[in-house]
C-alpha cells in the first residue's frame, strides 16, 4: 500500500476519534447540566465554554479547524433552524426595530468598534474595522435559552431572536466586504461597498426565496416525512454553497430559505405530524452543532496569545458594550417615535446586555486567511471579548431581569401553557374512552373508574386554570391570544390540506386573521 494512502487513512482515523471525543465531551456536559440541580442554573452552551476553556488550560486541544471549512460546516445549521422557528407573524409586527437594529445596529457596531480600536490601539483602520464586522453579529444562544426556561415574554424573545438572525447576515456580508481591504487586495470606496452589499444581499435573497419556494411546491406532491427532513438539510447547506458560488451572501439566503420553509412551506407542503417530525430533528441538529462550537470555543482559546493582546481586549470589550448600548437606546428611541414600538426601557436594556458574541463571531475571525499579518491579533480580541460576554454577560443576565422584573408574567404564562396542555391530553384521553363504551371485552366497573378519574382531573385542572385567570387578569388576553393563533392554525391546515387533495388551486390567506385581530385588540 503506497505510504500516501497510509498517511490518509491515518489522518482520518485520527479526525473520526477527535470528532467522536468532541462530541462524547459536548453530550456529556449537556447532560451533566440537566441531572445536577445547582448546574441548571447555568445555560449548558456556557458550561460547554468553561469546559473548553479548562481543556485549553491543560493544553488538550481535541479538534484543529480548518478556517475555509468553518463557515460552512456550522453556520447553515444555525442559521436554519433559527430562521425555521421563528415565527414571521410575530416578526413582522416588529420589523422597524428588528431591522434598525440588524442593519443600522450593525453600522454602528463595525464604525464604533472599528472607530475605538483604530484610535486607541496600535491596529490599523482597516483591521481595526475587520474586528468590528467579526464583533457585530450577536448569538444569544444561551440567553434565549434561559429565556424559555424562565418563561420571559414572548415579544423580548422574538426581539432578541430577530435582531440576532438578520444581523448575522449583515454582519457576514460586511466582514466578507472589508477582508479584501484588510488584505490590501481592494481599496475602500463607499459606492463600490454599498453596490457590493446590495449585490450580496440581493442575490442571496433571491436565491433562498427561489429554493424556498421551490421545495415548499414541491412538497405538496407527496407525504414522505424522511424525504422531507432530507429536503430542508439538503435546502440548509445546499444554499449556503450555491449561493456563495454565484456570489451572494450564503448566510442571508440560508435566513430566508429558513423563515419560507419554516411559516410557508411546513404550512402548504407538511401535514402536522411532519412538520413536529422535521422541527425536532432541527431542535436536536442546533443542539448538536452548538455543544460542538461552544465546546470549541473555549477549547481553542491560546493563553499566550490573550495575555499578549489583553489591553487589546479590554478596549474592544468597552467598545462592544459602548457601541452596543448607543445602538440600541439610540435605535429603540426612533423605533418606539418612528413606528410606535413601545420597546420598553427595561427591555432595551436586557437587548443590550444580551447581546452575546459566540459562533458567528468566532467562525469569522477563524476564517481570517493565514496571508493577513494581523491574523493572531483579531483572533485574540475576537475570543477575549466572546468569552467576556458569555461568561459576564451571560451569567448576570438571568440577575438582571429578576433586578427588572421581566420574570413574573412569563413564568405564569409557561405555567398556564403546561396546565392548557394537561388538559387538552386528558380531553383526548376522554374521547378515546367515548368510542369504547360499549365494548363487551372491557369491565364496566373499570371503565367507569377510569371515565370518573379523568374526568376529576379535567375538573381539577379547569378550577386550578380559572383560579390563575382570576388571580393574575392578564392570562385571560393571553388566552385569548392563543386561542385565536389555534384557530388560524386549524385554518392555515384546512386549506393546505385543500391544496394537496387537488381541491384548491392555491393556498388561501387566513380569513380569521383579519377578523380576528381587531377583535382581540378590542378585548384587550
């Protein structure tokens, strides 16, 4: 055997078993942080990076990452799964502040950040606005993780959630912009810049709505749940690289074909059972790649490397708090007087404070090529200021909305929604022993108990719901949300079902949510 093939095989071996020890190791903390009581305290993407960094410390590196492959490998994922749950009606109620602070937010991070780092530091101006790009984009993966858990309001979430989503692409496409001037291969031009951007995003938009749209028609034609998760993994990183092949932004195609498969394809072209199917292998792919980087995260981290460059990191630290700060209050300001936002001051500043950095952050600054001198430098600030927002930040947010008092209302919310789903189950259950009556094979005796018994339940918890409403009065508008989101569903599905049944040319629009909504402002 020719000792070039040895080599291979040897060096595949040897990535298979770092791979198999980096997911044993990511797996085994997520778990570990589910069993032991006082660790729930601490989201598990975090406990992931506090592993990392102790594996760094005594130097056990388990994975080396190649830059080019970085992007592609982690970002489609996320970003799908990401685009896939969130919900377009809610974002589109707040799309004035969700895009002031995706792409004017994301300006003011590049320029302040750039602007400090240039100005106080012995970094060029073009490197110095390299860092910015890589800085802008936010991940709040483990923030919006404790905001499920603790039941935060749905709104700050799909805030947080929104801003995060589109920002990355901004800031992707504005990292991609400046490399080239970072590298002293392209001059900067304004107008060059703003026609590339527009070209990026342009291209990207169109080629995710084409591919989005596309397999949403195409799934109406058959009712293959494996097929169809194939087609939306197929859909993640098919995107991301035809899209970067053809010039476009493979992060902001991947964002729409997300948020199109997600509100409009799952509706028209997946029955209900497929579209939980296809959600929950998406929920565990965006668990499986984070617990992978965050893991790498601190795994990666060189210690010389921050000790050599920490006044570097101490500006840039303030410069992202400083920069994140001015964009958010400056921008919730316009929204709130522009569209009439009512972004509260609280949660402006639980937006400021939740800005994470981590993987997108992370993968750009990796992807730095070798050829740029300053290379180690935007790699040690990058890292110095992720780990201070995840390990700072990310740790005082929950302290700081119980300081706040953005809690309460989200935790009976989850709390009615657990109550709400009890009672549905058991309702289920009711029907089911209906259709039995009768049966000869069955005791009466017993299936009288078991009738009397669920239906104890079913009353227990209707007293326990009611004695909520009356306590707390604003679950009663909550209900009455959720209600009308169960009808438009039920609609949205009659109609799809319509579709692939040949009885209906085209999907119709909700009728009940234009009769709905003015209803439940009324009532509210």
């Amino acid at each position: 055997m020719p000792l070039e093939t040895v080599a291979s095989e040897a060096l595949i071996q040897e990535n298979l078993e770092k791979f198999l020890l980096v997911l044993s190791v990511s797996l085994s903390v997520a778990t570990v942080s589910r069993m032991v009581s006082w660790v729930r305290q601490i989201p598990y993407t975090l406990l992931l990076v506090i592993v990392g960094l102790f594996l760094a410390f005594e130097d056990v590196r388990l994975v080396n990452l190649s830059p080019e492959l970085i992007l592609e490998i982690f970002l489609p994922p996320l970003l799908f799964e990401a685009g896939w749950n969130l919900d377009w009606q809610k974002l589109k109620k707040d799309w004035v502040p969700v895009g002031l602070y995706a792409v004017i937010g994301v300006i003011i991070s590049v320029v302040g950040i750039g602007w400090v780092l240039a100005k106080f530091t012995e970094l060029s101006l073009p490197i110095a606005l390299l860092v910015g790009a890589s800085l802008a984009a936010t991940d709040p993966v483990s923030v919006i993780a404790l905001f499920r858990e603790l039941g935060v309001g749905k709104r700050l979430t799909v805030l947080m959630e929104g801003e995060s989503l589109l920002n990355d692409g901004v800031a992707v496409v504005a990292f991609s912009l400046l490399l080239g001037v970072a590298l002293g291969v392209e001059d900067f031009s304004t107008q060059v810049t703003i026609a590339r951007f527009g070209i990026f995003v342009g291209v990207g938009v169109g080629i995710g709505s084409l591919i989005g749209f596309g397999i949403s028609y195409l799934t109406q034609r058959f009712d293959l749940p494996l097929v169809e998760q194939s087609l939306t993994l197929v859909a993640a990183y098919g995107t991301y690289v035809v899209t970067e092949k053809l010039g476009g932004s493979g992060v902001i195609a991947v964002v729409t074909v997300g948020l199109i498969l997600g509100n409009f394809g799952s509706r028209i072209g997946m029955n209900p059972r497929t579209r939980i199917i296809v959600s929950e292998f998406w929920e565990f792919l965006a668990f499986f790649v984070n617990s992978i980087v965050f893991l790498l995260i601190g795994d990666q981290v060189q210690f010389q490397a921050l000790r050599e460059n920490v006044h570097l990191m101490a500006i840039a630290i303030l410069a992202v708090v400083a920069t994140r700060a001015i964009g958010i209050y400056s921008l919730g300001g316009v929204s709130n007087w522009l569209a009439k936002s009512d972004i509260k001051l609280s949660e402006q500043t639980v937006l400021w404070w939740g800005g994470l950095r981590g993987s997108v952050s992370i993968a750009l600054a990796l992807s730095v090529p070798i050829a740029l001198p300053e290379r180690d430098k935007v790699i040690a600030i990058v890292f110095g200021v992720v780990l201070f927002t995840l390990l700072v930040q990310g740790l005082t947010t929950k302290t700081l909305l119980q300081r706040l008092g953005l809690l309460g209302e989200g935790g009976r919310q989850q709390e009615y929604i657990e109550a709400s789903a009890r009672r549905t189950a058991l309702e289920r259950v009711l029907e089911r022993l209906y259709e039995l009556e009768g049966r000869s094979e069955f005791d009466r005796e017993f299936y009288d108990y078991q009738v009397s018994l669920v239906k104890g339940q079913i009353d227990d918890i209707q007293k326990d719901m009611q004695a909520m409403i009356d306590r707390y009065p604003n679950l009663r508008d909550f209900a009455n949300e959720r209600l009308r989101q169960e009808l438009l569903a039920i609609e949205a599905d009659t109609y799809a079902q319509l579709v692939r049944a040949g009885r209906l040319a085209e999907e119709l629009s909700p009728f009940l949510d234009e009769i709905a909504a003015p209803q439940t402002g009324e009532a509210s």
